[in-house]
C-alpha cells in the first residue's frame, strides 16, 4: 500500500467533491438494481461499489488526504442528523403509558438473549483455543523430553531439586 498523498484543496471543496462522488455511486447503483428489478438492494449495491472503489484506490495509488479530511468531517457531523429521530423516540416512548413496561422489558429481553448466545459461543472458541494451546505446549515438552531438550523452567526445577538432595 502506498502512502497517501496530501493536497491543497480547501476543505469545503473536498467535502463537495466527496459528497459528488457518493451521489454519483448512488445513483448508479440505483439505476443498475432497477434494471435489474432489484430496487431495494440500491443502498446495499452502491455501498459495497463504494467500498470496492475506495479499496482498489487505496490499495494502486492511496488516499489522497482531502478525502481523509472530508470523510472525517462528515462522518463527526452526522451524529447531528439522528438528534430529532432520537428526541421524537424520546417523546413518542413516554406516551406509551401502560404500555411502557412490556416495550421496555420486549427491548431487554431481545438485547440480552443474543448478547448471552454470543458469551456462549465466545466462551466455546476462546475455550478451545486455549485447550488446543495448552494441548500444542503438553506436546512440545514431551518432544523436548525425548530429545533431551528441557525448557529453562524444567532445568531450574531440577537443579532446585538436585541441591536439596545433597546435604
């Protein structure tokens, strides 16, 4: 990968041509999908195009710092745009009255069974891999056994065990 390369474009013209650049693969995703008479898939379709475009132009000549700086802006400047979904929850949430505890305990309970499923399932590989690991170390100290290659532990034990011997 190369490094990427900076440039002096003002950082409003980066944010435009970074937003023209998104618009554009959109749009052409949308066009594409209804060709294809998959119109709900435009979304999807064009973002994973993006993420393909984005990949192969960082990977043959890399990202040009404008478009570093104006994704970052963008990206740290759309948290504004989910406040009014978010205050209207809010408000729309505490109208429920009655309702309020069953929504609220549904919510609990759909977020920590998968939470608790995946605990499980971690704690299986995370398991296994320390199994597997402790079976490759049980291995590897036999075979140094054999071949009369101890391990720096094993040698200190002995000499311990060797001067306690001697009176």
């Amino acid at each position: 990968m190369k490094a990427t390369y900076s440039s002096k474009l003002p950082l409003w013209f980066a944010i435009m041509i970074t937003l023209v650049m998104v618009i554009v693969v959109r749009e052409a995703a949308v066009v594409v999908c209804h060709w294809l008479g998959l119109e709900k898939a435009a979304n999807v379709v064009g973002m994973v195009v993006m993420f393909l475009i984005l990949s192969i132009w960082r990977f043959i000549t890399g990202l040009p710092s404008w478009l570093t700086k104006a994704s970052n802006t963008l990206l740290v400047d759309s948290g504004f745009a989910f406040l009014p979904v978010s205050a209207g929850a809010g408000i729309l949430l505490f109208e429920l009255g009655d309702e309020l505890l069953g929504f609220m305990l549904t919510i609990a309970i759909s977020t920590l069974i998968p939470m608790w499923g995946l605990a499980i399932l971690g704690n299986r590989w995370l398991s296994k891999t320390t199994a597997d690991t402790a079976i490759h170390d049980k291995d590897a100290n036999a075979k140094g056994a054999d071949s009369g290659v101890h391990s720096i532990a094993d040698s200190s034990s002995n000499s311990n065990s060797e001067q306690k011997e001697q009176p």
